[in-house]
C-alpha cells in the first residue's frame, strides 16, 4: 500500500508559498509599463491583420514614387497618433469624455488603416516600410522622417506626458489636430499625384474622416480653453 502522507497534495500551498505569490504580485497588470506595451504591440498586430483582410486586393500594380512615398511615410505618421491616442487612454488621469470618443477611434482606425497600407504595399510589390531615414521626398521637401508635417517632437511628446488634468486633455487635442492636419497636407498630394486608384481613393477616404475630427476636436479644445 502506497504511503500517501509522503505525497504533497499540488492544490494545497503552504503559508510561505502563499505569502511569496502574494509578494510576486507587485503591480496590477493596468499599473504594469510592460502590460501597456504588450497590448500596443498586440493592437497593432490585430490592426495589421485586420487590414490586411480588409485591403483592397484587387489594386492594380500601376503606381509611382507618390504611391510608395505616401503609403510608406503615412504607415509611420499613423504610428504616432495610435501611440499618443494609446497614451491618452491609458495613462492621463482626468480623460475628457469626447477626446475619450477620439482616441478610442483613432486607436482603432489608424491601426486597421496601417494594415491596408502594408497589404497595398504588398500589393505594389514594394517595401512595406521606408527604411530611408528620410520622408516627404514624394511631396517635394524632404526631411528627416521623424519631422514629418504634424508630427509631435519629443520636447512636446514629454510635455504631454507630463501634463496632467485639463492640461493633458488640451495637449492631446493640440497635438492630435495638427498631427491630422499634417496627414490631411499629406492625402491631398497623393490624391492629386498618385498613379494608383486604390491609393487615390484611400487618400480622398483619409481627407473626409480626419477633417472631420480636425473640426469636431476644435471644438472641445475651445471648449477646455475657455471653461479654464
């Protein structure tokens, strides 16, 4: 007969195993850096995918430097907004309720925008990122890529991570505005310069959606402006 009081029953733990578990847990996984970028990772993965499905596969493979200058450096662009939106939803402490709205849809929106972006790319059978170091060439001022048109530097990236209530919320609609005011410029040279229709008709798509938030985030921002 086996002695069964030599064997330790897995699903009872000791005090010690519990006080060590308890110690493990230091952070609540909302509170834990390395959650939030998992999750950005992993939403822009999803909105990779999701673009991908949703791309237009039909794309003929007609384009020129426009095509290509203007999806490689627009994918970048959106990179920024889907992280400051990321931030705002997540680490400002007195959200807006309609800024809420906006970041929660560019969040979404920019992403699966970014997937169809690669698929066109792909499409086009070109590189899916610009790996130049430089952006804009297609419009006919180039510059450093991280200087891009509506582009936040990282002094006005700092600040706006260390703003805090209606502040936060100010710099965020600040920022985000010119950010699409930059994409909207951007669109526009594409739609009138791109040789690809698909493409042409994503610009024109971009053009009405973000120029609608421009007009919808101006008026919260005078409203936070004048309510201070």
């Amino acid at each position: 007969m086996c002695d069964h009081g030599s064997v330790s029953d897995p699903s009872i733990r000791t005090n010690s195993e519990v006080d060590d578990l308890d110690e493990a847990r230091v952070l609540p996984w909302w509170q834990n850096p390395l959650n939030f970028i998992a999750i950005a990772i992993g939403g822009l993965v999803l909105g990779a995918g999701i673009g991908y499905l949703v791309g237009d596969r039909s794309a003929t493979p007609d384009f020129n430097e426009v095509d290509e200058g203007f999806l490689q450096d627009m994918r970048y662009h959106h990179d920024q907004a889907v992280q400051m939106a990321f931030f705002y939803l997540t680490e400002v402490d007195e959200p807006h309720p309609r800024l809420t709205m906006f970041a929660e849809e560019i969040l979404l929106s920019q992403q699966m925008e970014a997937g169809r972006m690669i698929q066109m790319l792909r499409n086009l059978g070109l590189s899916e990122v610009n790996d130049t170091g430089v952006a804009m060439g297609w419009m006919g001022h180039e510059v450093p890529i991280d200087q891009m048109d509506g582009l936040a530097s990282e002094e006005q990236l700092d600040a706006f991570a260390n703003a805090t209530g209606v502040a936060a919320s100010i710099m965020f609609a600040e920022l985000m505005i010119a950010h699409h005011r930059g994409g909207v410029d951007m669109a526009e040279v594409a739609l009138d310069g791109a040789d690809n229709a698909a493409v042409r008709s994503f610009a024109e798509s971009m053009i009405r959606g973000q120029s609608a938030e421009i007009t919808e985030m101006e008026t919260v921002l005078g409203e936070l402006i004048s309510g201070r």
